[in-house]
C-alpha cells in the first residue's frame, strides 16, 4: 500500500441516474455523484469553462503597478521583467516581456542563474541591472520577501514593482507597488492565482482589455497555472481551458517546436500532457543552469532558432534525469544511519542545487515524510524541501526562522538558505514539528477515491466520456475509482524495472491490464494469486493500432479480509513491542512454531537471492509460504525475523514501505532455545508476568 488509508465516496444511484439522463457519461456520472454534485445544474456549475475573468484593478496596488509602468514609457526608461527559473517564473517573465514590447516599451528579461544567484532579487543582478541603464524593475512570481533587496533598489535609483503570489511576511518590502493576492489586506477575492497569472493580470490592466490578453498569452498562462499546480477552478479553469484550445493549434512557434520534439504535436494536449511532458523540460532549463534556452523559446520568432532550443531543452532534461537519479541513490544510503521512526528527513551533501527538489518531492513520498535535501557549498547550504500530508513548510520554517539565513517558498514546497552549524539543531528542531504535527490528527496520509465500481463500466466508450471532466488537475482531480476482489494474474516490471505491468481479472472472469508507474513488485506488495483491490484511473491504451482500456494505478493493497487480518496481527505485534502487556493467548498467537523458522530462514538463504531482500512484509510473507507450500502468518514472519536478527543471522532495516534484509552467511548455526525474545514470550504464554520486550 502506497497510502496508508483510503477515504472511499459513494455515488448514490439515484443521483448518477439523474446525471446521465442530462447527458452526462456513465463514469462521469459516478464521480460527479460522488463528489456532491447530484443534479446537471450544480455539475454543470462545477466542470464551467467559462467563469467570468474577475477585474484586475481589484489586486491591492495593481493600480500604482500600472502608473509606474506606464510612466516608465512615457519618460523612455527600460525597464526589466524580472522572474524565476521554474515554468511559472518563466511563462510569466516572457509573457510580460512580449507584452511591453509589442506595446513599445524598452523591455529586457532577466531571470537568475539557479546555482550562482539563487532565487528572486538579488545585489549581483540589481548592480548589473543598472550598469545597464534599468530604471524600472518589475518582478514576476518572486520579490514578495525581498526587503533589503527593495532597499538597496532604492539606494541605486532604481524604481521598483514587485508582482508575486507566494506567502507573503508581516512587513511587505518597499515598492512603488507590492501586488500579491497573499497580502494581508487583500482585496482581491480569491488567492488562487500563480506567477504568470498575477503577470497577465497586470498586462490586462495595463491594456484595459482583459479578453484580448488572454487570447494572446492563455497558452502562457495554461503552462505556468498547471506546472506550479494551482486549483483548477473560477478563472483559473477559464484560463486553463483556453490555453489548452490555443496548445492543440500553437500559434507560438517555440511551443508548436516544444510539442514537435516531444512527438506530441499530432495528439490531444490536455492538463497532463503540459505537468507530465512539457512542464519537465521547460523546467530543465532552469534547474540545470541554462533557462536562458526556456526564454529564447517561448520569445523567439524564428522557427528554426525555437526548434534548436526545443531539442537542447530535451538534451537537458535527460541530463537532469541521470543526476536526479545518482542524488536519489545517495540520499537513500543516507538514511540507514537516520533513526527510526522518521518524523522528517534532513540530509545535506554535495548536490547539484536545481535538482535536489525533484529527489525531496520523490523521497517525502517514498518516506512518508517531510523532506529537506540541502546542497553544501563551504560552510554555507541552500535547501529544497518537501511537504508530506499538509504539513506547512513555509510556517515551520517561519518558527524556525533564526537558524536559517534566508527562506521562502509555500505550504508545500519551500527553500532556504542555512549555515552547516545549524544543520543538526535544526534537523531536530523540524522533526519535533513533524512529530507534533503527526500527533495532532491532522496529517492526511489517505487516498481520496471516488467511488467503488464494477468492471462491467469500463468500457472505452465511458473511458472516453471522462474527458467532460477536463482539464483536470488541482480542485478538480482526476478520478479516482476503486475496484475489489480482483486476481492478480500476471506481475511484469517494465522500463528497465522502474515500472509494473499487471494483468488483474475481475470476479466476472474479465481480465484488465493496468500499469503502476514508478513501483516495482516489491514496492507494490504483490504476487501473482494475490486478491486484491486497486484504485485507478482509467485510460484508453493504443498498440500496434488497437485500442483497448488499461488502468493507471494510484495504489493496490490486499483484499479486505487479508488487510483485516494483517491489521489485527500488526497491532498484536505492536503491542508486544511496546508498552502494553500482553495476555497468555496473545503470547502463544505470537509464539512462532519450529516449521516457521525453517521456512523463513530456508526462504532467505535460498539461490533466489543474493544475501540481501528489501521487500515489503506482507509480499514476503505471502512469497514464504507459496516456497514453503505451508501456511504461515505475517505476525510469524515477524517474529522469526526478529529473532534471527537478535541472534545475529541476519541484519534488518525497518524502512517505510518495506524490510531490508542482509543475511550473515558468516555465522554460523545458533541455539534459538538461547533467543530472549522467544523466552521471553515462552514465560508470558506460561503465565509467568506479562513484561515487555
């Protein structure tokens, strides 16, 4: 199991009855059901495409904003976009540049260097910006915590406004215009807007012609608004849609080369098409110290300049998935030496800084855990860190604020800057806040579904009616559906064996294929002959010109009498591990049997492995008993485990998700009647005191 729980909804029939009489597909119906939308108009309401854009003068200051831009073409001054080296950033400082230029402004863009600048405003650009004749700097999707920078502005005669929408601090820096939706005497009615949608809105304001911009940029738009994961919904999801009509046709050469590169120029663009496929190599540029490329592309008008960039920004992002890799492997090695369990992890080393937040994303998940990697340079480190179930970073690292030099960033995603001294304090400090974030209740470690189905619906015909739901994203997720008591029939690792091919097949003898990217057999807690139950995403499948529907999975688990047992057993063993006495039966249920011990050790040593297992508890319990041909518990497994290792046989690492196992082939045999653990429970099923381990 990928997610520790899952909160499954309910379509009530009555209501999906009342929705495909509207129209609506049968699938569509079921999440529209099941997410309270029970009627055509509130449904309808919901998948709008057509929210009106809402005015962008009601943004505090956005009025002061355009004074001064304005003003800057009336005196002749140049005036410089200043953004940040995500799509976001990107997207919104080219979409702001073109605009100026086209409307005769002396606009230059300039976007920092990842590794030599570090993120938002800093003295080294604001110096060079004015060796360069700046006399008006406005930033993109950054600035919002930039105050001595402000000041050192203003020190230069530089004039400065600053268009964010990241968490803003108490005190706002010193501006001719502070425009962010965050600011505490908002004025705008909704927060949801990102870099770029901030940057159109000022371009719209300063054109006074808010349809007209977003014919020209939604493309823009629906790039940085899906990338930086911001929710789908009001204007947002009117954006988004327009932008994703204007990507099926680009009118922009360097995006028509983008999708050309990506050989996604002839099919569907949709919501994932721009976070799974485009987001990652516009962003390549940006983390591998070269976003001059991104910029080039989307401002070029040479089709045969945006084409090279194009290829270039795929080069990079191939390079970025081999470092990404190496980081990952070597931040893993790290945890051995962490304690367990982990309320957060801290690691630092010497890491290729525009990478490290891809590997935290990818071990918070991985970990279950909040994540910070830090990339050393002397005595000196900057961070990218993850969120793991809603734990707010950027509120931590506010309460955390005097160990860290600078830092920035929202509920999720958030970096900073630290000197090595306060590593370990503050390594122990954020785990405290983890922990007591944890203890609180309001960590969400669940998988939110839609509603339980039967095969029967999984037709490409209803597959395909998915598509009104579009775009998907944040505040409108892509379905989710559960289906139970499915066999699992066929378990293959494809990719080079960083994904799972499955074949499942239903209680109605119909067999499924799914695929469960990024998870091996291993991960996934599986074997063939399992039952099990699956959360997924359906998807049309085409190969070799046949269609058929395939599951993208979210998550699979045991079917739900195996899970009620594992359950039980676990919290048995808990309680034997910790604090809680223990009755005789408990103690004699825990007690394993000679045959347990032969049959796991007989597993462990046998050719199948090379002296070293990581495999999740469950699965190797399960792959146990099918070498054994002998029924045997997972609370036994445990057990015997435990006490091979307590007698040295065997060396075990307790990880999130699964065991790591090393066996000592050195040692030699061992009286297991000499195991504390076993006398121990031995004397507890003989009634003679009830201690604990």
């Amino acid at each position: 199991m990928k997610y520790g729980t899952w909160r499954i909804g309910k379509a009530d029939s009555a209501a999906v009855s009342r929705l495909t009489d509207a129209g609506f597909s049968a699938l569509t119906a079921h999440v529209l059901a099941s997410r309270g939308y029970t009627d055509a108009s509130s449904a309808e309401g919901y998948l709008s495409n057509h929210a009106p854009l809402i005015d962008p003068f009601l943004l505090r200051e956005m009025d002061q904003a355009v004074a001064r831009v304005r003003l800057a073409k009336q005196r002749g001054e140049k005036i410089a976009v200043f953004g940040d080296y995500d799509v976001d950033g990107i997207t919104a400082t080219c979409l702001l540049t073109n605009f100026l230029r086209e409307e005769g402004y002396d606009c230059t863009p300039y976007i920092p260097g990842r590794m030599e600048e570090g993120y938002g405003l800093n003295s080294l650009a604001i110096h060079q910006l004015q060796k360069q004749g700046i006399r008006l700097i406005v930033t993109v999707d950054c600035g919002i915590t930039a105050i001595e920078e402000a000041e050192l502005c203003s020190r230069l005669g530089i004039d400065l406004v600053i268009t964010d929408h990241h968490e803003c601090r108490e005190a706002l820096p010193r501006a001719c215009a502070v425009v962010d939706p965050h600011r505490r005497d908002r004025t705008y009615p909704h927060t949801d807007l990102c870099g770029v949608g901030i940057a159109f809105k000022l371009a719209s304001a300063i054109s006074g012609d808010q349809a007209q911009i977003m014919e020209r940029y939604s493309d823009l738009v629906c790039l940085g608004t899906i990338a930086d994961v911001m929710p789908l919904r009001g204007e947002n999801r009117t954006l988004v849609s327009h932008g994703l009509a204007a990507l099926q046709k680009p009118k922009r050469v360097g995006v028509a080369a983008l999708l050309r590169e990506c050989c996604h120029d002839k099919q569907e663009v949709t919501a994932s098409t721009v976070g799974y496929i485009l987001a990652p190599r516009i962003n390549a540029a940006g983390r591998m110290g070269q976003v001059e490329l991104a910029t080039e592309l989307f401002l070029s008008e040479d089709p045969a300049v945006a084409a090279l960039d194009a290829e270039k920004l795929c080069a990079l992002n191939r390079e970025r998935q081999n470092v990404e890799s190496e980081i990952y492997q070597q931040a893993v090695s790290m945890l051995h030496s962490m304690p367990q369990p982990r309320k957060a992890i801290v690691l630092s080393g010497n890491w290729h800084q525009g990478v490290v937040g891809i590997v935290a994303s990818r071990m918070a998940e991985d970990c279950a855990c909040p994540t910070f990697l830090i990339c050393m340079d002397g005595d000196r480190g900057k961070a990218s860190s993850r969120s793991y179930g809603g734990f707010n970073l950027f509120s931590s690292l506010t309460e955390l604020s005097e160990l860290l030099e600078s830092y920035g960033g929202h509920e999720l995603a958030a970096g900073f800057t630290i000197r090595r001294e306060n590593i370990d304090l503050f390594r122990e400090k954020i785990s405290a806040l983890a922990g007591a974030f944890q203890a609180s209740g309001e960590a969400k470690n669940a998988l939110e579904c839609d509603c339980m189905i039967d095969a029967s619906l999984l037709t490409e015909e209803n597959v395909l009616g998915l598509r009104e739901l579009e775009p998907c994203g944040c505040g409108c997720a892509h379905p989710v559906f559960c289906m139970e008591n499915l066999y699992v029939e066929q378990v293959t690792e494809v990719g080079g064996g960083k994904h799972l091919r499955l074949r499942l097949r239903s209680d109605e003898g119909e067999s499924i294929n799914a695929i469960f990217f990024s998870t091996t057999a291993r991960r996934a807690g599986i074997c063939v002959g399992d039952t099990v139950e699956a959360a997924f995403t359906p998807q049309i499948n085409e190969y070799r010109g046949t269609t058929s529907v395939q599951l993208n999975l979210v998550d699979i688990r045991p079917a739900e009498p195996e899970r009620e047992t594992i359950d039980a057993e676990l919290a048995l063993y808990s309680r034997h591990r910790g604090s809680h006495p223990i009755s005789r039966a408990e103690a004699e249920q825990l007690l394993p049997e000679r045959r347990d011990f032969a049959a796991v050790w007989r597993y462990l040593a046998s050719s199948n492995h090379s002296g070293v297992i990581d495999e999740e508890l469950c699965c190797l319990s399960r792959k146990i008993m099918r070498h054994a041909g002998c029924p045997i518990s997972y609370v036994h497994t445990k057990i015997c485990l435990d006490v091979f290792a307590e007698q040295e046989l065997i060396y075990v690492e307790e990880l999130p998700q699964n065991l790591h196992i090393t066996i000592n082939f050195r040692q030699g045999k061992v009286d297991l009647n000499q195991s504390a653990i076993l006398n121990r429970l031995r004397a507890q099923k003989a009634g003679e005191g009830s201690g604990n381990l």
